[in-house]
C-alpha cells in the first residue's frame, strides 16, 4: 500500500520520527497500529457504571512485588 501525504503531514512525520531515532516508515506503522488495532474504550451501558468509571483516576502508584505476595497484603 502506498499512502500519499500532504507537506506538512509528512514533515511532521519526519520531524517526530527523528526527535524518537527511528525511521519515518516505522513511526507511521506504530501510530496506525495503536490507532486502528488498539482495544475500544469501555462505554458504560448504565449510571452505575459511568460513575465507577468517572471514579477511576491513574494515580501512579506502582506495588513492589513483596507488598503483593501473600505476606505483603497482611502487613
């Protein structure tokens, strides 16, 4: 497949794909991977479930593995 792009697309392309030190070509392929091929987004189907998933927050909190062993979890 061939794709065409317009100047500043593919100079957008190119630029990012400098800035991350890989080719233009594979840049296009990750970004039309994570965008065509990534999971759907839940859609929730009632109020309870769109207020568990408004409740959600990505906190960045990580567990070290020993916190999350079966001895951790009773410390």
């Amino acid at each position: 497949m061939v794709v065409t792009l317009d100047s500043q697309l593919e100079a957008a392309l190119n630029e990012e794909a400098k800035r991350q030190g890989i080719a233009a070509e594979e840049l296009a392929r990750t970004l039309l991977r994570e965008r065509l091929l990534a999971k759907p987004r839940l859609e929730p189907r009632d109020e309870w479930e769109r207020e568990l998933l408004a409740a959600t927050r990505p906190w960045g909190v990580s567990f070290s593995d020993a916190a999350l062993s079966s001895e951790g979890l009773y410390e």
